[in-house]
C-alpha cells in the first residue's frame, strides 16, 4: 500500500506543475521566466536535490527575483535549498528552453565557502554524488548543463533546448520511478 500512496501523491504535484506551466499564459502574464542553477563541485563529487513536487535529482537553483542579478540569486537558491554557502567561479552558459514551461537557465559552476548540508521545505533531499556513479533518476535537461561544466568550455556555451512530449514523458518516468523506490 506505502508504495501506491506514494504513486497517487504524484497526480497533486502534476496538477500544481501544469498549472504553473499555462497559468502565466492563460493570464497574460509575463512570458518566460529565468532561472540561476548552479553545478556544485568539491572532492566528494557534485550537490544534487530532490524536489518536493517532481521527484527527481536536478542541480539547486531557482527563479532570479526582480531586481536580483543572476549571481546572487544562484547563491541565495543554494543557501535556501541546501544550507550551503557558495562562491561563483564561473558562468557555465546559457539554456533557452522552450516547450513546456519555457524559461532560461543561468548555469553556474560553485564551490563551497560554508554552511552545513541540510534539507528544506522544497529539497527533503540533498545528496554529494560521484561523477563517475549519477543516479539513473536525475532529469534528461541537468544533464547538460552537467557535461558542460565538466567539459570547462573556455566560454560560456549558449544552448537552446526544446522541452515537448519526451522531456515531459521522461521527466514523469524518473518522478515515478523515485516514487515507487521511496528514494524521496
């Protein structure tokens, strides 16, 4: 039964995650958003989260308020998310999304300056992975952004990705698939 609950807590998170992917749309709100991730290295390997909503394992980061520069905000979005401070070392690139709840990511490669590692309301797990062992249930579009800081381009890359019915199909396999693991 524990695992078919788990199963049946998807479909609210699915319905919240849809919503704010047509709410803005179908109220003319404003179009994309931008969002400050940041790829997190030390020699225990690299920081990933699992989010409250969609479970599965991604980089921290999180929406750029208004007024706030993209550094800043990536550094805030860790804090918030991992207990962790952090120093940006550089800009990885840029992610045009377009699709299903189109946005642009800033990715930014970080190293640790303090704080412990803890949960939050929106990431009940955070986690040091080894490079060389990622988990099979981290999503398709943080893979990217990964193998790039990873590559150390010599300049930010600029990538447009396109986010339809695969994106959304693998992205509802990896949350299941954590669900019925009970890995959140």
């Amino acid at each position: 039964m524990g695992r078919l609950w788990r199963l049946a807590g998807a479909m609210p998170a699915y319905a919240e995650i849809v919503w704010a992917a047509i709410a803005p749309r179908a109220i003319g709100g404003a179009g994309r958003t931008r969002v400050a991730q940041a790829v997190v290295r030390s020699e225990r390997g690299v920081l990933l989260c699992l989010r409250r909503e969609l479970r599965g394992w991604e980089l921290p980061g999180g929406e750029v308020q208004s007024g706030e520069r993209d550094e800043e905000a990536v550094v805030r979005e860790v804090r918030e998310e991992t207990g962790l401070e952090v120093a940006v070392r550089r800009l990885v690139g840029r992610y045009q999304r377009s699709g299903f709840r189109a946005h642009e990511a800033v990715v930014f490669e970080c190293e640790v300056a303090g704080g412990a590692l803890t949960t939050s309301r929106e990431t009940p797990r955070v986690a040091w992975f080894d490079l060389v062992g990622l988990p099979d249930t981290i999503f398709p579009w943080f893979r990217a952004p990964l193998d790039d800081a990873l590559a150390g381009h010599a300049e930010p890359v600029q990538r447009t990705e396109h986010q339809g019915v695969a994106a959304i199909a693998a992205g509802a396999r990896i949350d299941l698939t954590t669900r019925w693991r009970g890995d959140a």
